[in-house]
C-alpha cells in the first residue's frame, strides 16, 4: 500500500511538474511575441525616462538648501578670527553675505545647467553611436551611468563631487533618453501606434519632472539627503535588470548588415527637420527659464510659503496628460493636423507666459502654469512622431541621430534657463522675461505651416510595406536591414548604407526644397524610381 501510494504521489508530482513546464513554455512563447515585446520594452523605457527626469528636479528642493548650509559651514570657519573685532566682524560679514549669496547662486545655476550642457555636447556622438550598434545597449549604457550618478548624488558631500555627478547624469542621458525614443519609435512603425506610444512616454516624462520636486523635498525633510537618491538608485537598478533579461542586448545578433543612418549634420540641414527641433527647443524655454526663476518671484510678489513654491507645478501635470491624450486621439482621427496641433500649443504657451506677471495669488498662478504645460504637450506629442515619419519618407529608417537632435533642442532650452534666465530676471526684470518668452512662442507657431502637406509624403513611405509584404509583421529596426537587403537583390548591389529615397512625383509639387532633394533623387534613375 505504502508503494502504490508513493507511485500516485510521485505520478500525481510527475504530472504537476509536466503542467508547469508546459505553462512555462507558454508564457515564454507568449513573450517572445512581438506584440508583448514592445509592450516591455515601451515599459523599460518609460521608466528609464521617468527616472531620468525625476533626477532632473529631485535636486531642486535639496540641493539650494543643502549647499547653502555647506556655505554657512565654510563661513563659520572663515570668520571665527575675527570675532574679537566686533565692528570689523560685522561690516565684513555684512559684505561677505552677499558676496556668498551671490556666489551661491551662481553655483546653484551652473550645477543645475551643467546637465544639460554636457547632454548638449554628447548627443550627436551619442546619435551616431546608437545608429550603428543598435538602441538596446546604449540604453543599458545609459541606465548604468544614470545609476552610478545617483549614487554619486546620495554620498556627495561637497559641490565638486555635485557638480561631477550632475554632468555624469548628462552624459548618461545622451544615451538613455535618445535610445530610448527612438527605440519606441523604431517598434512602433504605424503612425497610430506611434504616436500613442510617444505620448505614453511623455506622460512618463511629465510625471517625473512635475512630482521629483515634492517627493526629493518630503523625503529631504524627514530621511535626509540621501534617501531620495538611494530611491531611485534602487528603481534605476532594476529596470536595467528587467532590460537584460526581456531584450538581452548582448545576445548574438549579426550587426554587420545594419543600414547605416542618416549623419546628424545632415539632418539638421533638412528643413523639415530643422523646422521641428526649433519648435521643440522654442517652446521648452518658458518651462526651462521659469523653473529656476519663479520661486523667487512668488516669495518676493505674493509672499509664498515654501510649500507653495514646492507645488506650483504639481497640478500642470494633470492638463499636460490631457494634452497628450487629446494630441493622440485627434491625431489618430486627422493625421494631416499634426503641424496645427503644435502650433496651436505654441500660442498657448506664449499666451500662458505672458499672463503669468499679472498673477497676484497662487491660486492665479495655478492656471497659466497649466496652460505651459499644456501647450507643451500639444507640441511635443505632434512633433516627436513626425521627426520619425520624416525620417521613414526622407531619408534612412534608422532613428538615432534624429532624436538626438530632438535631445539636443530640449538640452539646448535647459541649458540656458538656470543660466541665462537669472541674468535676464536681473538686467530687465522678471515681467519683460516672461513677455519675450511668450512672443518668441507665438511669433515661431506659423513657421509650422511648412509642415502642412508632410502628410502628402506617405506614398513613398508605402515602400517600405511593400518589400515586407511576405514576411511577418514588422519589427522595426531590423525590417529596415530586411528591406535593404531584398531592395539590393531586387537591383543587383547592396545597398545597406543607401539612404531611402525621396519620390518627388508621388508627392508632387508640395516641397518649396525640391530642387534641394531633386538632386537625391537624381542617384536612383533605375526603373524602380521611373
């Protein structure tokens, strides 16, 4: 009885163990499938943004405080000779409190630009780099120097080893943020797709710029300095493990036969192109040169606490998610609208800045912050996707170096802000600030109307759906290095570092440049172009 019993139990164990590989095997499969795969990848990313810009505005709330009492340590110090002389101690501290105010201030800008400025720096390096190896292990490149930054951040204890880890975020952002989008844009290849895709990673941009702020000041307040970095240190961690284990970007893969993108000097003479990243870099600046001014403009006119200037821009996040979703949803359903789109958010900007003067209360100032971020949205969420559709029909379905020079316009705006804002605020007062920012907005929405009739491009984008008619659904990336393959069978050479071309008689007399790509087109004369 003894046996029988052990041999139902180890069959009754056998059959169990049977089911859970098989549910196993199935689960594996069911990732495997191009669907679930880019729905986490679109995962990874997303967090991958989010923490980035929560390292962006985490340091706003703690790092004023935390150098200004380093300052008033170093001061201490400085000035314990001379408190015998009391009317000499008090007329040199009095001198010497400016003078560190002044410094500290200075400190605080270049600390909060210098982001910005190296990202700027490392980006088309960083564009061509992605466009040759691919967008998973810049990524993981990126995820790695943001998580030893972070670390940084947590233990600095004085502004070198600040200042070294706020530029290392940079140069991990050059390669996170870029690889990241244009990963997103590469997976996603319908337009309807796309664009709800970058509208979800922007919602995770948002989210991350707009609640850093309360959560590093709750955190700063009641754990210390380091708590808010170990945080998200720990989330950064993570979400590299997640990507080396879902996309395992150090597999086996051939990346000889990758079609070499379009260089990024040459896209930035594409006046399409050029048009965009000038909107993106435009309308950020109201954005970039507020966050570091308006604090003292709200203690100053409206006696805010510092729970008010902690918040201000918490609600903006709820109007720019609507804005996302509303670019999505009309954008989906009038696809030849997008330059409107974004240039309806311009106006809204430059509107939204220039009544933030008139403001008396915070209850007031509430709603033009909400306007920016709004306008914002419009913006970002019908441009971004463009860049890539520009790409798709102009050049070379590799998207890289494009989005490194999208990077390139938001670092440019937030390189200038922490720096050049506070000149402005100074020199001309805070009121003719916020008036030159909404009339650059306005006066730059109609240059988006050479946008207009980018939708009439897509005919030659219908290429690409042809030499793929056979094979399975598109993966993005290396559908390109399929489609480049079978074009060169098709005409007798490889043609891998071609770049797409340019149909001007499908999209017939629209381009005020023809006779610029006229001369693209010249290079295919073979009967597939005729």
């Amino acid at each position: 009885m003894d046996t029988e019993g052990s041999s139902g139990l180890a069959k009754s164990a056998a059959v169990k163990l049977s089911e859970m590989g098989e549910k196993t095997k199935q689960f594996g499969n069911k990732m495997k499938a191009p669907d679930h795969q880019r729905r986490i990848i679109l995962v990874i990313v997303c967090v991958a943004l989010l923490l980035d810009n929560m390292l962006y505005m985490v340091i706003v709330p703690i790092i004023p405080d935390y150098l200004a009492d380093l300052e008033l340590e170093q001061a201490e110090h400085v000035h314990i000779d001379i408190h015998q002389n009391y009317s000499i101690n008090t007329t040199m501290s009095s001198a010497q409190a400016k003078i560190n105010r002044d410094n500290l201030d200075v400190q605080i800008g270049v600390l909060f630009a210098s982001k910005a400025i190296l990202q700027l720096l490392v980006n088309p390096l960083s564009g061509t780099f992605i466009d040759r190896v691919g967008y998973d292990i810049p990524l993981l490149i990126g995820l790695t120097v943001m998580f030893f930054s972070t670390c940084i951040f947590a233990f600095a204890e004085n502004y070198a080893t600040l200042f070294f880890a706020r530029s290392l975020q940079g140069l991990g952002s050059a390669f996170a943020d870029t690889s990241g989008i244009a990963m997103i844009a590469d997976k996603y290849t319908e337009e309807s797709e796309r664009s709800k895709a970058l509208g979800i990673a922007l919602a995770f941009i948002s989210f991350g710029s707009l609640v850093a702020p309360p959560f590093g000041g709750i955190l700063y307040e009641f754990a210390g300095k380091r708590v808010p970095f170990i945080v998200l240190a720990v989330v950064c961690l993570i979400d590299g493990i997640l990507l080396l284990t879902v996309i395992k970007p150090f597999s086996n893969r051939n990346r000889d036969n990758m079609p070499v993108g379009t260089p990024i000097y040459k896209l930035m003479i594409d006046p399409y192109i050029a048009v965009v990243a000038g909107a993106l870099t435009v309308c950020n600046i109201p954005l970039a040169f507020l966050e570091p001014t308006i604090a003292n403009w709200m203690e100053s006119t409206m006696h805010s606490t510092k729970w008010e200037m902690g918040l201000c821009w918490l609600p903006a996040f709820f109007p720019h998610v609507l804005g996302v979703y509303m670019t999505v949803k009309l954008a989906a359903k009038y696809p030849n609208l997008q330059w409107f789109y974004g240039a309806l958010g311009m106006v809204i900007i430059g509107a939204s800045s220039c009544t933030i003067p008139a403001c008396k209360t915070f209850g007031q100032l509430i709603a033009p912050l909400c306007g920016i971020c709004f306008g914002i949205a419009l913006v970002d969420t019908a441009l971004l996707p463009t860049l890539a559709f520009l790409v798709d029909v102009r050049h070379v379905s590799v998207y890289g170096s494009v989005y490194a020079l999208a990077d390139i316009s938001y670092s440019v705006a937030y390189a200038m802000g922490p720096i050049v804002a506070g000149n402005i605020v100074h020199n001309y007062g805070f009121v003719q600030l916020n008036l030159g920012m909404g009339l650059v907005n306005v006066l730059y929405a109609p240059a988006l109307l050479l946008l207009r009739n980018v939708c009439q491009m897509k005919p030659s984008y219908s290429e690409r759906d042809n030499l793929l008619v056979d094979d399975d659904e598109p993966e993005g990336l290396y559908d390109t290095m399929k489609m480049e393959e079978r074009r060169g069978k098709k005409k007798g050479y490889s043609s891998a570092g071609d770049c797409l071309p340019v149909v001007v008689d499908e999209n017939g007399g629209f381009d005020p440049f023809r006779a610029q790509t006229h001369a693209s087109v010249d290079e295919f004369s073979g009967p597939e172009y005729s």
